[in-house]
C-alpha cells in the first residue's frame, strides 16, 4: 500500500463549481450575436487550455469577423464579468485543505486556466495561502490529456508518483493523470455527463477523500 504524502487539485469542477458559470457566460456571448450554444458543443471546452479554447470558440463563430476582432470581442465580454468564484466553492473545499495542512501534505494546484483567472479565482475566496505550488496550462505546449502539467508539478515538489493523489472531474483531467501513471480520485460529475470510469476512486463530496488518505496511511 502506497503511503501517500501530496495531494494535486484540478481547480474548474473541483475546487470550484464553475463549469456551470463559464457555460452560461459563453451561451449569453454567442446569443448576442444570435448563434445557439448547445451543451454537446460547450463540453468540448471542458478541460481545455486557453489557446485551444480560442481555437474552439473561434469555430462556433462561423467567420462573423476575423479572429483577431473575434479575439478582441470575447476579451472585452470576460473582462465586463463580475465573477464571485467564493459563490460557487465546492462544499467541503476547507475542510480538506484544512485537513491536509493539518496532517502535513503537500498540495499543489494544476489547471488548465491561465495564471491571472487561477491567482484571480484563489485570491477571492481566499484560498491561494494553501497551495504549495500553482501550476497553470498556460506554463505547458499541450493541455490535459497530456500529463506534462502533472509530471511538471511532482517533479516541482520534489515527490514520486506512488506518493501522490490527483483529484479530478473531468474526462480529459483524469486521462491526464492516468498518462502521467498517478491515482486519480475523481470528484464526481452530476450535470455534463462526463465519463470517469477511468479514475482509480470516485467521491460524491470532497469530505469523502479523507477518508481515502486515512487508508493510505
């Protein structure tokens, strides 16, 4: 049984309940314009880093105007938004982290969002004094299913595979983690559907994970 001493958050879905807010922001830009958004469609962001969502987005625009002023659109409708990420925290979400810093593990952040939204999204829910390192997709060539993000940040603090854990939700994330040849938990997807079967343990809440660690004592 491995003893396991650090513990790698994804942040969207896990830490924060924030696909349901990024969907509805990307439905309303694109009715704006009078193109529908549907929820197949949108699952294909899920997980992505920022320059493959704009490449994404930019293909559900149909060539209204050319990507740089598409680019330009979409910057200025994001910057426009009131996000409250302390509104949408995951229940649980302290009482893990308080519970790690407690028993002493390391913790560590891995997202495909850009540095400004994770310093932005941590700073205002009051979150970021946790993590031990913050790794973001922007820092990487490829985005989640490649495992560089997850092999970057153990090498960063200094553990082996067998010693950590990696909490995911989504599809892509946890094929990361698999490629990577870390434990997955995934936290589980009750709204897109996503498939989790690969995850090596599924929790309904992240209180449950507690009780995963106390086993790999």
């Amino acid at each position: 049984m491995n003893h396991k001493t650090t513990v790698i958050f994804d942040m969207d879905g896990v830490i924060f309940d924030s696909e349901t807010m990024y969907m509805n922001e990307l439905m309303a830009f694109y009715k704006k314009y009078d193109i529908d958004l549907s929820l197949d469609e949108y699952k294909q962001v899920i997980c992505v880093d920022n320059r493959k969502f704009r490449d994404i987005v930019y293909g559900w625009w149909n060539e209204k105007t050319s990507r740089e002023e598409f680019n330009d659109l979409l910057t200025k409708y994001y910057a426009s938004l009131k996000r409250d990420y302390q509104a949408i925290l995951n229940p649980y979400i302290f009482s893990l982290l308080d519970y790690l810093k407690l028993h002493n593990y390391k913790i560590a952040l891995a997202s495909s969002s850009s540095q400004q939204l994770i310093h932005y999204a941590l700073t205002t829910s009051k979150l970021e004094d946790y993590f031990d390192l913050i790794s973001s997709g922007n820092q990487f060539k490829q985005s989640k299913p490649n495992p560089e993000i997850y092999l970057y940040t153990i090498e960063q603090l200094h553990v082996s595979k067998e010693e950590t854990v990696i909490i995911e939700d989504s599809f892509w994330g946890i094929q990361a983690g698999n490629n990577a040849q870390i434990d997955v938990i995934a936290l589980k997807d009750k709204k897109f559907g996503m498939d989790q079967s690969h995850a090596q343990f599924i929790v309904d809440q992240l209180i449950d994970i507690i009780d995963y660690l106390e086993t790999k004592k």
